[in-house]
C-alpha cells in the first residue's frame, strides 16, 4: 500500500495486526514489530462501547436496551463490553445481568464481539459469573481487580490465573485503581500475559506513563485497550490496540471515525477529532459515571432519566452543559429544551 503524503501510514499499533507488522513512519522509513499477539487477542482491537444499562420503573428497559444495541452496531464499533462499571454491573441483581447479556447477545447475533463485566471480590464468585456469561454467549470476559480487600500482586496473579483457568472465556484485565484500591503492577501484566486465557488489560489509570509501561511490560502478548477516553490516541500510538469508551454511548459515530482515522494513518485528523471531544470528556467524568452518559443519552431520546442508587442522576448544571456540548459536535438532542 502506498504511503500517503506527509502522514503516517499507521499509528504504530503492533499488536492490532499481529505478528511482523511493517509500520511506516513519517521518514518513510519503517520498523519491524515481532509481537506475538495470539488469535483471540486479534479480536480486541478498535473502538468497544462500554454499555450503559438503561432502566425504566426500576429495572432493565429492555426495549431501550436493543435500541442502544442497534445505534451502536449502525454506528460500526468492533465490539460491546455489558455490565461492567458504566453499565452499572456491581449494582444489577443476577437476573438483571442475565436479561441485559441475553438481550444484547441476540440482538448483536455476533456481528461484533461481545465482553462482560464478571470481577467480583473472590475468584470463586469472579468464576462462577464468567461462567454465566459464557453461557450466555459472551465472547471475552472484562475482569476488574479486586476491590476492598487490598490484594498484594502475588494475590492477584493468583486470582486472574484461576478466573483464566476456570471460568471458560478469554479475560481482558481491567485495572482502575482509583475505584478498587488495588493497582495492577506493569510486572504483574507481564507475568499474566504469558497465559493463554488472558488476552487483554484495560488500563484506566489515566496515566500516559504507565501505559506506555503497560505496553512494554506486555511486549504484543494481550491486546492494551485505553480505559479513559481523553488519552486514547496517545496511547494508541504509542502501541495500544484501542478503546474501552464510555463516550461512544453519546457518540459512537465520531469515535469510530476516529479509528479509522488512525487505521488511515491519518493522525492529524485524529488528534483533531480526540481534540473536539475534549470538552464533552469533561462534562461527562465531572459527576461519577454513569450518571452523565445516561443523562447524555436521556436528553438524545434514547432512555429513561434513571440510574440506581447510590449512584445519582446529574445534576440540572450538568445536564444543561452536556446539551450544550452534543449540540456543539452536531448531535440532534431533542431533550435539550426539557
């Protein structure tokens, strides 16, 4: 393929292709990526939605739900992550989890892959809720470390090798100390990365440093997916495969555009769209999410305003500059005069 005029052909990524990929640089010249990115692996890459629960009268909406389901797939994202933080997965009873599983599954019918929320405190209730989701239809499982309980790195080593070895799916690990209290090591991803089961980590420290040691403690093994939507081509660059997003709930369109841009190898125009949505990125983590995406999403037509405590609706502040914002990136938000 030919390397088009004063752009990268590609953003870098080793292990979105596998192995030996040719990265073209800016220079013209190239450099040799030898990751061993395994087959499961391959599929976590690009643009996955982590999708909100909608609720009316105090449990799952399921007609909003395929709604949301059918917008995110005509919007092309590659994959849908259920029940984890911003579906509020640790608030949803077990036949909540199972009805939102069972009715994205079908309706995905696997057009794209599918990953759900199971990390629970122990690994046997950790297990045991892989299982359900494999059951279901799930494709990959998105494993948070445990909270409360302040494992040590050898704990947790311990516990996502026994999620791996019984629960039945591949596991993407999904580190976010700042909610579990409990840091995943960049020695801890290397030592893991090793397993067959596990094929990716989420990292949502918000740190572009430790992604990047992230990245190199992984060395291709698992895919590295951004877990905060603000530094995502940034780390997409430096050698990650794409996006866990909570904005893409509001605006699947634009984030997919952004890869594309990427796989374009046109990086100006992705550090011009990352940039459009920084104010949309502030306004939707300036309250605990989910609260603002589903306020988002409340004032597009697409929900019910509701969301379970403790967690809270926006407040009318929030609400009126999350308009504001939306009908800045040319988002119809029919809400906005409520």
């Amino acid at each position: 393929m030919p390397q088009p005029e004063n752009k990268f052909w590609s953003v870098g990524i080793c292990g979105i292709t596998g192995l030996k990929r040719r990265i073209e640089t800016k220079m013209g010249g190239a450099i040799e990526c030898s990751g061993d990115l395994r087959k499961d692996a391959l599929l976590i890459e690009g643009i996955y939605t982590a999708l909100i629960t909608p609720m009316k009268q105090g449990t799952v909406d399921k007609d909003a739900l395929l709604g949301l389901v059918d917008r995110q797939l005509a919007a092309g994202v590659h994959g849908l992550v259920l029940c984890a933080t911003t579906g509020e997965g640790s608030v949803l009873t077990n036949d909540e989890r199972r009805t939102v599983i069972e009715t994205a599954v079908r309706r995905v019918d696997k057009k794209i892959p599918i990953c759900v929320g199971t990390g629970c405190i122990s690994a046997w209730a950790t297990v045991e809720q892989t299982r359900i989701a494999k059951d279901l239809g799930a494709d990959t499982a998105l494993v948070v470390s445990p909270a409360y309980v302040k494992p040590s790195q050898e704990g947790m080593i311990d516990f996502f090798r026994e999620v791996a070895d019984s629960g039945g799916l591949p596991i993407i690990l999904y580190n976010v100390p700042s909610r579990t209290m409990s840091d995943i090591a960049p020695s801890t991803v290397a030592s893991l990365s090793t397993h067959e089961k596990i094929v990716g980590i989420k990292e949502a420290t918000g740190s572009m440093l430790r992604a990047q040691q992230v990245i190199a403690a992984a060395e291709g093994r698992i895919a590295v997916l951004s877990g905060d939507d603000p530094i995502t081509l940034s780390l997409i660059i430096a050698g990650g495969t794409g996006v866990i997003s909570t904005a893409a709930n509001a605006v699947p369109n634009i984030w997919v555009s952004l890869w594309q841009a990427c796989q374009d190898g046109d990086i100006k125009r992705a550090a011009q769209i990352q940039n459009n949505l920084v104010p949309l990125h502030e306004v939707l983590f300036s309250e605990a999410n989910p609260g603002p995406v589903k306020g988002a999403l409340h004032l597009l037509g697409h929900i019910a305003p509701e969301i379970r405590l403790p967690l809270t609706w926006p407040t009318p502040k929030t609400m009126s500059r999350l308009a504001e914002e939306l009908g800045r990136l040319g988002v119809s938000v029919p809400g906005a005069a409520q």
